[in-house]
C-alpha cells in the first residue's frame, strides 16, 4: 500500500483513505466514473492530485490482485 492511502479501524470503519483524511478511496473513484473532473474532486473533497492518482493506483492494485471466475454460460 502506498503512503497516501491508509487502513484504520477508527476511520471510515477501516475503508481505504487518504491520509489525513476521512476520504474514502470509493468516493474519489465513484466520482470519477460519475464524470467529475479532477479539479472538482479536488475542491469538493479537498485532495491532491497526488491523492487523486494514488487512490487510482490502489483501485487499480485491488483489481490487478482479484481472482476472476468465468461466470457459467446458461444453458438456452
């Protein structure tokens, strides 16, 4: 895990954050996918951009290490 993105019981009930923050990782890239701009995200949650790719670069981890199993193909 990078420095910026932290785990801790006592904050967000051990969601990833950034550091010194109480911003989940979910929340900067939901609001991504939800079409939000970099500065938007920025202002609204008071981020870096570093935070904003860190919190990229852990997503980004988290789906590079998941185990995929094709789904069965139903029977038709």
């Amino acid at each position: 895990m990078n420095e910026r993105v932290i785990i801790d019981p006592e904050i967000q009930h051990g969601k990833p954050v950034i550091h010194g923050t109480r911003v989940p990782i979910t929340r900067i890239v939901g609001g991504l996918a939800g079409g939000m701009t970099r500065e938007q995200i920025m202002r609204e949650y008071e981020v870096t951009e570093e935070d904003i790719w860190a919190a990229l670069n852990y997503a980004t981890e988290l789906i590079e290490a998941e185990e995929f199993h094709p789904l069965p193909v139903p029977a038709g």
